[in-house]
C-alpha cells in the first residue's frame, strides 16, 4: 500500500495541472488579501473564491486521473493484492496531493495576514472540501466505465452543490416565507458540504448579521463548540459516505 501510495503523490506532485492549480490558488490568494484593506475582508474574498475553484478542481481532476489510470489499477487488481488497499492508496494519494497543493497556495498567505484561530478554520474547512470533492470523484468515476459519461456526473455535482443547491433553498425560502422554517434551515444547510463551510466561515468572521434572523439560528447553532464540532463530523461524514459506497462498488465491479 506504502508503495502506491507514494507512486500516486509523486505523480500527481509532478502533474502539470496540479502545479497550475497551485500557483493559481496563491495568485488568488495573496491578490485578495493584498487588494483588501483588512484581513477579514480578504478571508471574506478568498472564501467565494475557494468555495467555486478547489471543488472543481478536486472533483474534475480526480475523476480524469481515476480513468487514466484504469490500465495501472487493472494491473493492480491483477497482482496478490487487496482491492480495498489499492483503492485506500489512490484516495489517500489523491487528498494527500490535493490537500498539500492548496496548503501550499492558500495555506500559506492565510497564515500570513489573518489571525490564527480564523486562519486554521479556513484551512482545515479547505482541506475537508478538497476530500469531500475527492470521494465524490471516486463514487462518480466508478459508477460509469465512460469516461464522458464520468466527467459529466462530476461536473453535474459540482453544479449541483455549488451553484444550484443554493438557488433551490432561496426558492424554498420564497415559497415558505409565511411559515418559521429558519430552524429547517440548519438542517438542509447540512446536506451540501460547501453551504456548510461557508457558514463556518461566515460565523467565524462574525459576518452572521448579513444573513438576518436565519444568521441568529445559525450563530446559536454552529457558534457553540458542539455546533462545531457536529459541522466538521457532518464534513466527516461527506467524505466516508460516498468513498465507501465507490469502495463496495469497487470490490464488486467486474474489470
């Protein structure tokens, strides 16, 4: 497993779209926060920046790797060698990446400008996004064998959680403006996990007066240390659910 594992970081270290995707990142990050005249309007910046570009990035570049890498799993599966193991080394090789890749181009101006506690939120609310993007790569990629096909579901999901959900809750929200639904609202702000980093962030930057009386609900709710907590097992859980089912896929699926 060791073995896969560091053929898989090293070859996608050396990637020539992960390096772009990182100088990107930086370029976008020390721009918000030297454009800005205080911390907290650059962190407020960088958060819709990265809430569009690393989900994206995460799920559309695993996908594409996943598939070109079919030959090097099937020769994997081929060899005494466990199908949950070489599917735990590429996950594991692909967060790794990942993660290190956006550590490397915001991790390191938010450490710079904004104040420690704000700045290790964003950058473990960043890293969990990564992973959740990744496993949802995982589960879509093995869904299909078409590549086209693949690809598409990634780049549906992405829509989905980061432009359409968004969109459909508002809609809720009109039609249901005559009854007190603000507390539902904690809970559908669950099911997307860049709803729920963006709130973490928004409560962390004390901006929560933006969002009304719904704001109250959820600075009452995730402002607590049990909110936050229950916030980040939620992150947890967007990452186990779908690598798992794609593991049980996996094992299964005739190659």
């Amino acid at each position: 497993m060791n073995r896969i594992l560091k053929y898989v970081i090293l070859d996608i270290i050396k990637n020539k779209i992960v390096i772009f995707y990182t100088i990107l990142i930086a370029l976008f990050s020390w721009s918000s926060f030297s454009l800005e005249d205080n911390a907290a309007k650059g962190l407020l910046t960088l958060l819709n920046i990265i809430l569009l570009t690393v989900p994206l990035v995460s799920i559309l570049f695993s996908t594409i790797y996943i598939y070109n890498s079919s030959e090097f799993i099937e020769l994997l599966v081929s060899q005494p060698i466990k199908r949950s193991k070489i599917w735990y080394s590429l996950f594991a090789g692909l967060a790794i990446s990942l993660s290190f890749a956006f550590i490397l181009g915001a991790g390191i101006p938010i450490i710079v400008f904004a104040d420690f506690s704000k700045a290790f939120i964003m950058i473990v609310v960043g890293i969990f996004i990564t992973i959740i993007f990744v496993a949802l790569a995982f589960l879509s990629s093995i869904l299909s064998r078409d590549k086209a096909k693949g690809i598409g579901a990634s780049i549906l999901l992405w829509l989905y959680f980061a432009l359409l959900f968004d969109g459909l809750v508002l809609f809720l929200l009109f039609q249901l403006s005559d009854y007190p639904i603000e507390k539902m609202m904690v809970i559908i702000t669950a099911l997307s996990p860049i709803d729920l980093a963006r709130i973490l962030m928004l409560l962390q930057l004390d901006v929560s007066a933006m969002l009304g009386y719904t704001g109250a609900i959820f600075k009452d709710f995730f402002g607590t240390q049990f909110g936050l907590l229950l916030s980040f097992l939620l992150l947890l859980l967007w990452i186990i659910i779908p690598f798992f089912i794609s593991l049980k896929k996996f094992k299964n699926k005739d190659l």
